[in-house]
C-alpha cells in the first residue's frame, strides 16, 4: 500500500507526485533520513470530545505513561470540536489523534488507521437515543417530532450522522422533523441538556453515555436510553501520512502493548477500555454506506 | 387611662422613660429596616445590572450563530447550588430573542426554549409589553410586577447598533424575606440588648429621682396639722430645680418649727407669768391678814393665866400660822436682796453644801466651773438656784449616777453666765417639759414642788432664761444670767 510510505512533512505535496510514479524505495530513503531529524521532537496527539473530555488527569498519566513509553516529548492536544482536531491533522499540527470513526472517513486520504480501541472485548459501539428519565411519553424517535433536539458535534457519527440516518429510515426528512436543534460539541453536554430538559432529546455515544454511568452516575441516571442503534466501528487512533512508518509503529506498538503491562493497563482501566487492536478500515463500512445515503463521499 | 396618670412619680417616671426608650427602639428599628429592605432591593438592582451587562455581551455572538448550547452554558453559569441562596443570588436567566421568544433559559423547564414570553405568566406579559413598547424606557428595565414574589431586570443584547434580543434576570423575593427576618432579628436582639442595659438604669435614675418627690409629697401632706421634719440631707444633693425645691423646702421646715417654737415659749412664759402673779397677789392677801393673825397669837401667849391647854392649842395655831408664812415667803420670791457679786467661794460652798447628798446617793460629780475670782451677779440668788437645781439633780439621778455641771460665760461673750446642770436620771416628758416650772407640779414623791417655781422666778426675775431638755440621753437644765444691761439672747446652751 502506498499509504503505508513514509513520508516527511515538508515534502507532501512532492510525496503524491512519487506515489504516482511508484518511486516507493527513493520515497523511503528520504523519509528515513527525515525522521531521524525529528527523533527528539514532541510528538503531537489530538484527543477529541470522542474522549470522555474532563479527565484531565488521567490524560496527563497517560502522556507521561507514552513519553516514557516511546523515550519521546508527548503532546496531548485537546479541542473543542471534531472540527478543530480535523482542522489540525490536514495543518499538520498532529501527528496522532484519537477522533470518531465519521472524521476518520472524511479524513481518509490524510490519516492511516493506527489502532482501534476495544471496548468491552470489542471493536465497536453504537449511538444512544436518550430522553429525559421522567420522560415517559418517548419510546421511539417518531415520538420526538417537532421537539427540541441536542446532537453532539456535525462529524460525530454516534451525535448527528447516524440518528440523522435513521430519521430518514422512519421516513421523515432530519432536516425538518425536530422543531429546533442544536450542537453541544460534545457527547458528555450531550447528556446534561437532555437531563437539564434544554433538549428533549439527545443523541450520544453509547461508550460515553455507558462510561458516564459509572463515572458520573447521578447526571446518567437522569437520562434514559430509548433506541440503539446498529454497531459501528470503534472511533480510531490514526496518524497523519506524514508519521515515518517507525514512529507509527512504535505507537501501534505501544498502544497494543498497554493491555500487556500493568501501568497501561491502570489506564485503560479507567478508560473503561480493554486495549487496543489493529483494526481494519473495514470496520468502518457502515459509517461511509450512511454518508453516501447523505450524498457524502 | 386616669390611674395611669395618678400613678406615684416612683412608678410613673421609669414606666413612662421604659416606654419611650421601647418606642424609640421600635421607630429607629423600623426605619433602619426600611432602608435596609431598600437597600437590599438596590444591591440586587446594582449586582444585577452588572450580571445583566456582561451577560449580555457574552451571550450576544451565540445569538448571531445560534448556538443554544453556548448560550446555555452562559446564562447557566451565574446559576450556584441551592446553598449559595443570598438575596443577590439570580434566579433565572433567560435570553429572548428580537421576536419576544425564549431564545434560550437556565430553567428549560418551567421557561422552555422558544416559547412566546406572553405565554409564560403574568410577570412575562407585563414584561414583553414592557419590551415591546415601541419607545423602550431607560435601561435596564427594572420590573416588580405585584402579587409576584419576583423582581425582573431587563437589558437589551446588541451587537454593534444591531438588538438581538434581551437579556432577563429574574430575582426571588422570597429569597429575601428569610435574609430579612433575619436581618429583623439582628435588630430585635440589638434593640433587646439595648434595653437590657437602659432599663436597669432608667429604674434606678427614676427611683433616684422620684423617692425625694414621694418624700416630700408625705412630708408636705401633714403640713397643717403638724410641722413635718426636714428631707435628709444626703437625699438629693444636687443643684437643680428639685434640689432647690428640697432646699426651699427644708428652709421653711426650719422657720416653721422656729415660729412653732416661739410660740410655745411665749404661750408657757404667759402662763407663768400669769401664774406668778396670781400667785403674788394671793400671797400679799394672804400676808396682811396673816402678821395680824401672828401678833394676836404672840399677844395672847404673853398672858399668864393661860390654861395648859389653851397654851397647847395655841402652839398648834402658831405653828400652822408659821407653815403658813413659809409657804407663802417660799411663793413670793423676793429678789430685791443685798447684791454682793459672785465669786468663786460661793461655788466652794455649793459644792461643800451638796456633799452630803452626793455622797449619799453615790453620784459621780462632775464639776467645770470656769470662774474669775468675781462676776457681776447676785452671788446670793446664784447659790440659790445652784443649789436647788443641783439637788434636783442628784435626786433625779440614778443610783451610782452621774451628774455635771459647768459653768462658765456662755459663748465667750462676757455678757452672759451660763450654768448648765445635767443628770442621767430619767428622761422628761413632753406633759412634764411643759408644766416643769409651774408650782407643785413636782416630778417625784417628796417634793414639795416650789423647788424649780421659785428658781423660775429668780432667773426671771434676773432677766434671765431658764430651759430644760433631754439631751443625749440625759436631763440638762441651763440658765443664762445677763452680767450687766445687755440681755442673753437665748435659754439655749
């Protein structure tokens, strides 16, 4: 696969050009060299809203854990929106990032899967309808016609792309079948404006909702899950093109190592993850046949 | 309501001070809460127009991007847990938009998001007519709809010269009452406290006052019937009114009992002088009758051929005729002896004189006779009313009892002899005081009762005073004898 060369920043737009002539090997020689230059440099990963966001301080154990993991700086980058994160991979800003499996398709001619989280024993998760707990009238997205709807983020699959999908499947057009709707940027706010009755309903990630029961009972608790969808691929770490193939496999390495050892798998512990596999693009299949339904590529 | 005002001063003055302090609390208590109510109401006004303002800057971009969560997030932050609940504490933010919709609340529930303000109650209609008068009063618009617990500020959201809408706080009152009470409390307790204090003083300076008042009251009160006695001195010594009023007062009490004493004295001098005269001119008619009476019985005695027993019976008519003579000579005192003056043998002889008696009795003497060799006074008319007065005395003491005298020129002057005898026998009372020096009214058995009548008319008759008295528990008799024209001022030591 000519994704898999590795290719110095400054030479991207050079980089398509020997793609194409299939100069693979010349291609290789200078991305070494290349990398040998940036062996001492910060390596960047993006940590989306994907993230149960609040947990600063496990991100900081866990970007200690990798620096001295891979003997390098560690950046963890957090934004706001999908949007920004995506903003800064195609910048070159990252050189890692964890993002949701519907910017990993907008982004596919930048970024190489790197791994897939697995969660509880598997690669996948889906999207949760909630409503409020004391709202009992709900039992299906057709009874939330004409109400006030919360999705998490524009290139979230769980918070927009999919319960905008399956408004469609019921037939009715996503762009008019709530009376209002509106972004919270992220799964987590998702849930505190379906609870604080802002929204009347709220689509979210089932592994932040999942997660926030345990970690927050109390706000979960005063949401109640109404419809599940279909499975999708778990929201993947990827790297930017640009990432040398060692650096990208000591970080696959690194990330399928956590599980192996005891202070990774303290973390994952407390991300409610199980560990992290290699994945297939594959995975994310029922994510691009949703886009094309919205006429996306 | 009339006994109220016919209570004693002892009451009436700490009721009525107690009752002004309480009342005086009361108002200024009242008025500070007053203003501490409006006060309150104006922080919230000043808190909240600031809270308005930056809220309303920060909410306006999400208004121009529609961005419900940010603005949610926004009118959510000034919003603290139920603890924090002070009267400044906002209740609800709310954002309308330009078409009088919630654009978006901190209460989703009860102001649900695009709903029409006029739809959410009485306090929203007021207000969206308020807001959407076509001339908009001053910001920010403070609205206190009645028979609402809730006070509303509004301002509007701008962007440049654009409105995108208002921004609406609305703030408890309910909020306030418990801050208040207890705020009311705090005063109440203050105003107890103050109370406390005052009340216990007011007691005691109205006591203070009042006690002189009540005592001259009861004091004035007996006023026709009896002289009443002057207030204690210490009982009010200062130099107000009152004090002066007390002063006035124990200056008539003082000439009263002067003039009441006065009287006294001239009534009883009238009487013995009355009395001695009656009593001269029954002595001068029994006198002329009586030299003849003796002269016959002389004569008849001288005839011989008396039987023994007429002689016998004419004895006995001499000797009543001479008792007779006696008693008489002793009723008509007469003063018009040789006048040799006083020295100091005649007080040797007094003391020698009384001796025997003295020593009979076992009384201590006590003898102060301050005597230059020779006074200007009939020396015979002295030793006489020394005597009997002496002897009185010394029967009048106790058994082992003690009696003084001391005589000497009374306050230095030299115009006066004083002589002042006294006993620690029983005490005079105010029947005998008055009657002492009138004839026969003799104190004890065995007295004829001429004894004090005729030392009276001596120490009259010298133009002098004679006065008796009780005094520390003894008898004192005091005589002041003028030496000379000028005349004592007064019988009193």
């Amino acid at each position: 696969m000519t994704q898999n060369t590795p290719i110095s920043l400054r030479n991207r737009n050079r980089r398509r050009w020997l793609i194409e002539s299939g100069c693979l090997a010349a291609v290789g020689l200078i991305g070494l060299s290349r990398k040998s230059q940036a062996a001492g440099s910060k390596i960047r990963v993006g940590m989306t809203p994907a993230f149960l966001h609040d947990q600063h301080k496990l991100l900081r154990e866990w970007s200690d854990y990798m620096a001295a993991s891979l003997q390098r700086p560690v950046e963890f980058i957090q934004r706001d929106s999908y949007r920004e994160t995506m903003d800064l991979l195609r910048l070159e800003k990252l050189e890692f990032a964890w993002i949701c499996d519907y910017p990993f398709l907008h982004l596919k001619q930048e970024v190489r899967l790197l791994a897939v989280p697995l969660y509880r024993g598997r690669p996948y998760y889906s999207s949760y309808l909630i409503v409020r707990k004391d709202n009992t009238r709900v039992n299906s997205i057709g009874d939330l016609a004409g109400s006030v709807f919360a999705y998490a983020d524009p290139y979230s699959n769980t918070g927009y792309l999919s319960p905008r999908y399956h408004i469609r499947q019921v037939g009715r057009d996503p762009a008019t079948f709530f009376r209002k709707t509106f972004f919270t940027w992220s799964h987590r706010k998702v849930v505190e404006a379906v609870a604080s009755g802002l929204a009347h309903g709220g689509a979210v990630d089932s592994y932040i909702w999942d997660t926030l029961a345990h970690v927050e009972p109390a706000l979960a608790a005063r949401t109640r899950v109404v419809w599940r969808s279909a499975e999708y691929g778990f929201p993947p770490f990827v790297s930017h093109h640009s990432v040398a193939a060692d650096q990208f496999q000591l970080m696959q390495r690194h990330l399928l190592d956590m599980s192996r050892n005891d202070a990774g798998r303290r973390l994952l512990e407390h991300m409610y993850l199980d560990g992290f596999i290699v994945g297939s693009p594959a995975l994310y299949d029922g994510v691009a046949h949703m886009m094309r339904a919205f006429g996306e590529t | 309501m009339r006994w109220l005002f016919n209570l004693s001063f002892r009451h009436k003055i700490p009721l009525w001070t107690s009752f002004l302090i309480g009342f005086s609390i009361l108002v200024v208590s009242a008025a500070l809460m007053t203003r501490a109510y409006d006060d309150m109401k104006r922080a919230v006004v000043i808190s909240a127009d600031n809270l308005a303002h930056t809220l309303a800057n920060t909410v306006a971009p999400t208004l121009l991007h529609d961005d419900t969560w940010r603005a949610f997030e926004i009118v959510r932050s000034p919003l603290r847990a139920e603890l924090a609940r002070t009267p400044v504490q906002v209740d609800a933010v709310v954002v309308l938009g330009r078409d009088l919709k919630v654009f978006v609340s901190s209460e989703p529930d009860t102001l649900p998001m695009l709903s029409e303000a006029a739809t959410l109650g009485d306090d929203w209609k007021q207000l969206s007519a308020q807001l959407s008068a076509p001339k908009a009063t001053t910001w920010p618009l403070v609205l206190e709809p009645d028979n609402s617990s809730y006070l509303y500020l509004a301002l509007p959201v701008t962007d440049k010269d654009a409105q995108l809408g208002h921004m609406v706080l609305r703030y408890s009152k309910s909020v306030f009452h418990p801050w208040f009470i207890d705020t009311i409390w705090q005063a109440l307790g203050i105003g107890l406290l103050v109370l406390a204090v005052l009340i216990p003083i007011n007691w005691y300076w109205g006591g203070r006052m009042a006690t002189p008042l009540v005592d001259l009251a009861q004091r004035m009160g007996m006023m026709p019937a009896a002289v009443p006695q002057p207030l204690p001195p210490d009982l009010y010594p200062y130099d107000d009114e009152l004090g002066q009023m007390f002063k006035a007062y124990d200056r008539m009490v003082l000439a009263l009992r002067d003039k009441a004493a006065l009287e006294n004295q001239m009534v009883k001098s009238e009487r013995l002088a009355a009395i001695g005269q009656l009593t001269a001119g029954i002595a001068h008619e029994i006198n002329n009758p009586l030299a003849g009476l003796i002269t016959s019985v002389d004569t008849l005695r001288l005839q011989r051929d008396l039987d023994p027993r007429a002689l016998r019976h004419l004895d006995l008519v001499d000797r009543g005729l001479t008792q007779i003579r006696d008693t008489v000579a002793a009723l008509l005192v007469q003063t018009r002896v040789q006048a040799r003056p006083l020295n100091q043998h005649d007080l040797e002889d007094i003391h020698t004189l009384i001796q025997p008696q003295v020593a009979k009795r076992r009384i201590r003497l006590d003898w102060s006779a301050a005597m230059p060799a020779e006074l200007p006074a009939p020396a015979s008319l002295v030793r006489q009313i020394l005597i009997n007065l002496l002897l009185n005395a010394v029967q009048a003491a106790a058994e082992d009892g003690h009696v003084s005298l001391w005589l000497g020129r009374k306050d230095d002057s030299g115009s006066c002899l004083s002589m002042v005898v006294r006993n620690d026998g029983t005490l005079l009372d105010e029947e005998q005081l008055a009657h002492l020096f009138e004839p026969f009214a003799s104190t004890r058995s065995g007295g004829h009762g001429l004894g004090l009548w005729v030392t009276y008319q001596i120490v009259t008759q010298l133009e002098g005073r004679i006065a008796a008295r009780n005094i520390d528990g003894q008898v004192e008799f005091v005589v002041n004898l003028p030496l000379g024209e000028t005349s004592c001022s007064t019988a009193s030591a």
